[in-house]
C-alpha cells in the first residue's frame, strides 16, 4: 500500500532534492536542463523518463535510448539517491494512462487485476488513491501543482506569486493531506475486513 509503501512527490524543480526530505519524482525533460549544475540529492528520488509526454506532443521518440542511459547513469553518479536504477533488483510495473479513469471503478479493477504483481502508478490523483492506492507499490503525483494553479491557491503569507503551483511549503502540506487520507480510507477498509 502507498501509505506504507512509496508516494512519490511530483516536483518541476531539481533543486528540491536539496530542500526537503520527502521522496520526490522529477522528469528528465525537466532535469536535463540541469546536467551542468545538478544538485545533490538529500533525498530518495525517481525519474520519469518524460517518454510519454515527447510521444503524446510529438508522435515520436526524440530521445535515443543510448542518451537516455547516459543521463541516468551521470544522475546516478553526481546526485545518488535514484531510487529507478535499483528496480531491477525487484521488478515494478508502472501502469499511466489511467489519468481519466480514476474516479471510476475501471481503474481499481485494472490495478485489481495485476495485483500481485508490484505495480507503480504514475501520476495518479487523490480521487484514485483512496479507491486503488491498496494495490500499489509506489506512485507518484503532481497533481498538487495543478490544482494550485487551476484554483489560483496560495498558502498564507504567500503573497509574492499569484499561485502556489510551483511551490515547495504548498506541495508538502499537500503531501500531508493525501497521506491522511490515505491512512483514512485504509483504516475504513480494515475495519471493514473480516
Ligand atoms: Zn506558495
């Protein structure tokens, strides 16, 4: 289960991985633009490999797969703490494109029916978590940054930007509420069991 097992924060800035202690999960397309001055990760960390938004907005694979493995491995060595390299070790399914259909029981009987495999989900949302997050490994989430912006939310006393999709302090009390909730809806379910 997510709560127990991994959540994965979505973040658009690198310079996180130095700034909080949560695990958080960063695009290569994002990072890259970083390859001169990567930080240093103080915290466990995945990629995501950007490979399904270059699809979805230019119908093709732009990246090479010999490029891509060169910038883990330098990820790899010049940041630590990448948690993806490691999945070998112990085979994980990511399962997107889900995005649509979480708040509809499709997606729990999709995630119901790999069980017991490891799954990872990617970019999942608050609606989906409490219905399927039981049946993951991991997952990941970035959906903090959109609702901000879509709300035009801001934290007290965050007056110097219009919203706070892009903002550390919102994103980890975001964080906190979906764990919440998470804990919530599994304790509702155990209690629930025979
Ligand atoms: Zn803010």
């Amino acid at each position: 289960m997510v709560n127990r097992g991994l959540f994965y924060l979505g973040a658009h800035e690198p310079q996180w991985l130095h700034r909080t202690d949560v695990p958080l999960f960063i695009s290569h397309k994002r990072l890259i633009r970083y390859m001169k001055d990567l930080p240093i990760a103080k915290t466990r960390w995945a990629l995501d490999s950007g490979a399904f938004s270059e699809l979805a907005k230019y119908g093709e694979w732009l990246t090479t797969e010999a490029e891509y493995v060169h910038a883990v491995l330098t990820y790899q060595d010049e940041m630590g703490e990448l948690d993806c390299v490691h999945l070998e070790d112990e085979p994980i399914v990511g399962v997107g494109s889900v995005c649509r259909r979480q708040a509809t029981g499709e997606a729990t009987a999709i995630f119901a029916s790999l069980r017991p495999l490891r799954l990872h989900g990617f970019g999942v949302k608050l609606s989906g978590l409490t219905r399927f997050g039981h049946f993951l490994t991991s997952c990941d989430s970035l959906a903090w940054s959109y609702e901000a912006w879509k709300q035009d939310a801001r934290l007290p006393g965050h007056q110097t930007h219009k919203h706070c999709g892009n903002c550390l302090d919102y994103a980890l009390h975001w964080r906190e509420g979906v764990i919440r909730r998470m804990e919530e809806s599994d304790g509702h379910r155990t209690s629930r069991s025979p």
